[in-house]
C-alpha cells in the first residue's frame, strides 16, 4: 500500500475502499472484510446517512487486521450539524462503528451550520475521538472561508473525481492550499458506458490491466486519494492492484481530454456557484429527502 502524507502529519492511503450503496447487510460486512484482507486499509463512507456502519464495524472486526492499522472514516451528515448536535453525532457514530476513535470525520456537505459542527469536530479531535477533521463537497470558496475563522487547518476535501468530471481548477486550488484531495466515484457509477470507452480501452491494452486499474492508477498519478466500490470479490483485488505499472505522460493527457466538467455532482445541482439558486434548491430537496433515512 502507498501513501500519502497530509499537511498535519499523518498518513492516507492512497486507495482507499467504498461502501455507499452496500446496504447494512451481509453483503456490507462480507465486502469490508474481504477488502481489508486484500490489502485496503482505508475504509470509506461508512457516513450517517448511507445506514452502514453497524456492518462495516462487524466487517471490520471480522478481517485478520487490527484496527489500529486501518484508516476509518466517516461523515456527518447536515442535520446533525450545529455543535450540540454534531456532539452527540460524532459518539454515536463511535459506538456504531464499535470503535474508540475514528482516523477521519467529514462535514458530508456545506450546508446549514456547518460551522457548529466544525467545532464540534475540534473539540472531539481534542479529546482524541478523530485524529483528522475534514470536508466533502465544499467549493474552494466555502473552504477558504472555514479554514480562515477556525482553529483546524483542512487537510482534505472530498470531491466527485473521474475522467469525465477531472475538477481541473479545483485541484490546482487545493493543491495550492496543501489540502489533500480525495476522489469519490472514481468510475462515475460506471455511467456513459465508461468500462467500454475506446480511449481507455486502447490503454488498458498497452499496460495489460483493466480500465478499472488505468483509472485508479491515474488518479493515483495526479497524487488524488481514490474511493471505488465494489461488492465483487475479483473486482475488489483487481481495484487494489494499480502499484506494479506507471501511465506515461501522453496516456495521462489522453485520459485528461476525456473531460466532460459533468457527474453525479451536477445531477443532483451540487456544484453550486453563489448565484445558482435553482440548483441551491435542488440541492437542498435532495438533502432534505436522504435525511429522513437517518
Ligand atoms: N462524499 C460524497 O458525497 C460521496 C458521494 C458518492 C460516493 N462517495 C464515495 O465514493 C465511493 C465510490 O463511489 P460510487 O460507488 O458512487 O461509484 P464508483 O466507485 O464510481 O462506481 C461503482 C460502480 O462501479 C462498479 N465497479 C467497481 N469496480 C469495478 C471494476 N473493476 N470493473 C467494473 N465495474 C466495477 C461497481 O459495481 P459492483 O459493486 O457490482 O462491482 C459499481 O457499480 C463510495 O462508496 C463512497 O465511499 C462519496
């Protein structure tokens, strides 16, 4: 497993296991384990409002690895934000996930008071219940603006990454802020028929690996943290297996003109500039209907 190292000291591994979409089932405790055993060590999105955490918790004891060696993350979601409420969030994600201590908590998204919550999280990074606090969708502007009247430094920021949304500006931005980025969907949920692509075809072939891997390796290239998922055990080793080859400049450009500047984010109206009320709205319905799951 590689590294990366983030602006408060402490290490990420660069690829990292996802578990939206894998229901609190038995499917979710087998896929943990068997991503764990494979070699994973950071496991993702248990978060409150994917309902998994009970079963990545049972996942995660059932692997061969301790969990002082895993990388366990998590996500508030926006109506546990505020302090009191985020609080109380952060020790009942502790207890679901049968832990003492979680190594990433995530504002899921910027929205209502997230900065209750962000205090919230300082103060529980204090007494040791998360060793780094950081953020997922925010736009350049809402992290900049957080990072200026707090204490904590952001050291990442969670964002849709894959070749049809590269988010070019973005991670330039946060590469100059030395904040970390983390890529979900790296595969865009396997959309616009991105496993049979011509041009990722064509260098899957020359380096003898899947367009799964070429995608990963890619993203592990441009020094991104990667976040795929699968309940598939063949995939879930062949997702992790992206360290024995090296894209060339020429492939990274190819792969770079893919870009669309359109994903899952922009469906649901996510990227949103300040004067976009329409998508704010649409954003918000969206939010507000996935927190009566939780
Ligand atoms: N912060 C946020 O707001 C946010 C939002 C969305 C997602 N995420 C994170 O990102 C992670 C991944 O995102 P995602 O699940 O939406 O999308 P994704 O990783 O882009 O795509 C997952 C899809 O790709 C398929 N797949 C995986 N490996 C494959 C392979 N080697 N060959 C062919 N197909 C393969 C999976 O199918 P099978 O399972 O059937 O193999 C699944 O249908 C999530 O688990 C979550 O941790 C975060």
């Amino acid at each position: 497993m590689k590294y990366f190292t983030l602006n408060d000291g402490n290490q990420i591994p660069a690829n990292g296991f996802g578990t939206f979409r894998i229901p609190n089932t038995q499917k979710c405790v087998d896929s943990v384990t068997q991503a764990i055993n494979a070699g994973y060590r950071l496991i993702d999105d248990t978060a409150e409002i994917y309902g998994n955490e009970e079963a990545v918790g049972i996942g995660i004891n059932n692997s061969y690895v301790s969990k002082d060696e895993l990388f366990i993350t998590s996500k508030l979601w926006v109506n546990h934000y505020g302090y009191e409420k985020a609080s109380k969030s952060i020790d009942d994600i502790l207890k679901r996930l049968n832990t003492d201590y979680l190594d990433l908590l995530l504002l899921h998204q910027p929205f209502g008071d997230y900065y209750g919550a962000w205090r919230a999280m300082e103060d529980a990074q204090k007494q040791g219940k998360i060793l780094s606090i950081v953020v997922s969708n925010f736009t350049t502007r809402n992290l900049i603006d957080l990072d200026a009247f707090n204490k904590v430094k952001l050291v990442i920021n969670q964002i849709e990454i894959n070749p049809w949304r590269q988010e070019h500006d973005s991670i330039n931005n946060l590469n100059n802020l030395d904040v970390q980025v983390e890529s979900w969907s790296p595969f865009a949920e396997g959309s616009n028929n991105l496993f049979h692509n011509s041009v990722l075809k064509k260098i899957a072939k020359k380096y003898n690996k899947t367009i799964a891997q070429i995608i990963l390796r890619w993203e592990f290239q441009l020094g991104i943290v990667s976040l795929c998922k699968s309940v598939h055990f063949n995939r879930i080793n062949e997702n992790f297996n992206i360290y024995d080859f090296n894209l060339d400049n020429l492939d990274m450009k190819n792969i770079s003109n893919l870009n669309k500047n359109y994903g899952s984010t922009e469906k649901i109206g996510g990227k949103l500039s300040d004067d976009d009320s329409e998508n704010i709205i649409k954003y918000l319905n969206v939010a507000n209907n996935l927190s009566t799951n939780i």
